[in-house]
C-alpha cells in the first residue's frame, strides 16, 4: 500500500483531534471577540496569543498519546478501555467552549471544566499504567 501501517494508525486519530480542534474552534470564535474581551478576568489571564500555539502542541500530543496506547495495546480489543476514556475527554474538551464561550455561561463552563478534569485524570492514569511516554 502507498500509505505506510504507522501513518494509517495514526490518522483516525489525529482526525479525530482535528475534529475536536475545529468544533471547539468554532465554538469559541462565536463569542470571544465580543463578550469574552468585556469579561472581567483575574490578572494571571495567560495572553491571547498564546492559545492556538499551546493548543496546537496538546491536541497534537493527545492525538499521539492515543496512538501509543493503540500501538503498544496491539489493537483496539485490548486498548479500549483507556481509549474510551481518552475520546470522552476528547468530546468534553471540544464542548467546554461551547457552555464557556457560545453560551456565555462560566458557571456552566466550570462545571463542564470540573468534569473534564476528572475525564482528563482518569485518562491520564489509564494512559501511564500501558505507556509512561502516552500517560
């Protein structure tokens, strides 16, 4: 085949990312140059400029991390449990700009946050126990 194995297995992946990147994108542009600017923020707000390069660098890493855990699991049989939890994190991280930002609605954001974290910890965990490098 024209594609090699590695690239193959990686894509679904690194689509899925994407995906995730461009709802979560979407979801943010609707209100960030409007309400969000007007928002009161704490002093230790991390300057806009920052978000698409450190986003970028963690959608890319989560995409790899997931790659890993398939790899070194030798399938999806017996690598569906921690990827099952790394594509609900996956989804609750593209949704957070949708209650944060389309919605304009922070308590609901921290909420939907709080939720995350415990998807985001979980993953982590599960990740590290098959492959320190992907947990």
């Amino acid at each position: 085949m024209l594609i090699p194995k590695t690239i193959r297995t990686f894509f679904p992946f690194a689509l899925a990312v994407s995906i995730a990147a461009a709802a979560a994108g979407s979801l943010t542009e609707i209100s960030v140059h409007h309400w969000y600017l007007r928002l009161a923020k704490p002093t230790w707000t991390a300057p806009s400029q920052i978000f698409g390069p450190v986003w970028t660098f963690l959608y890319a890493s989560m995409a790899l991390a997931a790659y890993l855990i398939y790899k070194k699991s030798g399938g999806w049989e017996t690598a569906q449990g921690p990827l099952t939890l790394w594509g609900i994190q996956l989804v609750l991280n593209a949704f957070w700009p949708g209650c944060f930002f389309a919605l304009r609605n922070p308590l609901l954001g921290s909420i939907e946050i709080v939720i995350l974290l415990g998807f985001v910890m979980a993953t982590t965990m599960a990740f590290f126990r098959r492959d320190r490098a992907a947990g």
